[in-house]
C-alpha cells in the first residue's frame, strides 16, 4: 500500500476528528453500482472490503472513492444511427433534419448505454488529523478534485485547504539546478523538464540521463527554468517534485522495503505498509515544504 502520486491539502494540526464522525458523513454517499441507464456513478467504498468506509491504522484514515463509468464511444453512436437515419431517408423519401437527427442520437445513446462497457476506477485518499494532511492518491488534480468535491459535500465545514509554500516551486527548483545543490536531505535525480516562459514554449526534458551542470546552465541561461525535478529523499524514496506542488512517480528504496516473514497475513501486512507510508510521506512532505521556504500563511 504506496500512493504513487501526492495532490496534498492542509488541514487544521491536529484537526479534532474522529473516524466514526466521518464515517457518519461518508455513509450516505457510499458507492452504488451504476444502474442500466447511468453514464457515471460515483461513491466512497470500504478500503478492506469488509463495509467500513474508514479504514484507520495508529490514527490515520485511509478512505476509498470509487466510481463506474460506462464506455459508450460517441463514434459507436454516430455510426448506428447513421444507419438508422439512411432507413428512415429510405422509408420516407427524405433525410432527417438538424433537429430528428439529434434526437436520433439521443434515442440511439439510451438504446445502447444498457449493454456499454462498464470501467471500474478507484482514487485512495489518506487523511492524517495528527500533522494535519489530506493527500489523494491522484496523478491529475481534475481527478484529486473529484475526491474533494464529494469530501466537502459530505462533512460539513471540512476545515480544507490548499497548500502554499513561501517560495515558487519553479523557482527553487530552478536555483538547485543552477547552483548544482540539492537541498540538505535530497538528491537530485536523472529527470528533469525546463521550459521556457516565452512565447516560444521551448522545452528540454531530461529522462534517465545525467544532468551536466553547464549544459543545464545553458539552457538557464537562455530563459528556461525548471518545472520537474526528479529527487531522492533521505535515501529513502524518490519522487518527482512538479510545478503545482504536486509529487509524483513515488518509490520506496530497497531500505524501507519490509520483509513479508514480518506480517502473518494479508491485513497485518497492508496495515503494516500503509503505516509506514504514512509516517515516511509525512516527514517527506514536511521537508519538500520547508525546502520551499516553509508553508505561506494567510
């Protein structure tokens, strides 16, 4: 149990909330199957499967959205009733209008949606009251926001907020290059991206490749900066830090990698991975915030 990607949120620290409070919250939004004539169902799930809809390890909270979405092509569409439009020209002498074949379609997409392929997708979310984090498990912040819009409908008053840091991102990002130094705790990896501001929206992206002080200076120099840096923290995890202060690409090193001979069964060792990820991703995003100057206050 590792999140792959972090879109981080700032809650109060501590932030006075027990699971059972927001279990009470999630359950009238719990996830549903998508009936026949749905296009899209969304809900939260239960983590372990075993109905609870918050799952908790050592006081932090693992929450589960889960949504169905039906796979129906607007070309599979378009190509049945184009067909049911070519009878009908044939029928009635005439091919349909602007209006009939709008509602061709509709009928056509309603006839079809009942045999659709259904895609079932998951975004996981942690919620750490402790230190005072909210983190979706989610590569893409549309994604992140579906999670949050639902999170807001169903607690009331949820103290939510985003993250900011004092310094830019790109910014900091784009000294350490310069300067050829990561900051105390870090090392910079073998990817990166530099864009340019201007019109021209250059771009150079380094991939498993080793980053040459001068060349990366150059392209410094000629008015790129940094907008992904691949990193290693505390050689322990790497990760990618992104402009919008998302992280990303997560992967634990061999030395937090625990030894199945330590769990007995399959619920010791998820909650046993997900408590460690929570207590090494929280010190990792305390030290990627104070990296950038520290957390900007309102």
């Amino acid at each position: 149990m590792w999140f792959k990607n972090l879109q981080i949120y700032r809650l109060p620290a501590p932030w006075a909330v027990n699971p059972e409070q927001i279990e009470e919250a999630l359950r009238p939004h719990a996830f549903t199957p998508a009936s026949s004539n749905e296009m899209l169902r969304q809900g939260w799930d239960s983590p372990r499967g075993n109905g609870s809809l918050v799952h908790v390890v050592n006081k932090q909270m693992l929450l589960l959205l889960g949504t169905e979405k039906k796979l129906l092509p607007s070309t599979v569409v378009n190509q049945v009733a184009k067909a049911r439009a070519a009878e009908m020209e044939e029928q009635q002498g005439f091919a349909p209008g602007k209006k009939a074949m709008k509602e061709l379609k509709e009928r056509v997409h309603d006839e079809l949606l009942p045999r659709a392929f259904t895609i079932r997708s998951n975004v996981w979310t942690w919620i750490d009251p402790v230190n005072g984090w909210l983190v979706v498990d989610a590569a893409s912040p549309a994604k992140a926001d579906d999670v949050i819009k639902l999170l807001l409908k169903a607690i009331d008053r949820l103290p939510l907020e985003s993250l900011r840091v004092q310094r830019s991102p790109v910014g900091v990002m784009t000294a350490w290059l310069q300067d050829d130094e990561a900051p105390a705790g870090f090392t910079v990896d073998q990817d990166t991206e530099l864009r340019a501001t201007g019109e021209s929206k250059a771009a150079v992206r380094y991939v498993r490749h080793t980053l040459e002080p001068e060349e990366v200076r150059r392209h410094i120099a000629a008015g790129k900066q940094c907008t992904r840096l691949a990193m290693t923290w505390d050689s322990k995890i790497s990760f990618t830090l992104t402009e919008s202060l998302a992280i990303k690409s997560i992967k634990p090193l061999d030395v937090l990698k625990e030894s199945d001979a330590v769990t007995r069964n399959d619920d010791e060792r998820f909650d046993g991975d997900f408590m460690l990820m929570t207590g090494e991703l929280s010190k990792l995003m305390t030290d990627v915030v104070e990296a950038l100057g520290g957390e900007a206050k309102a």
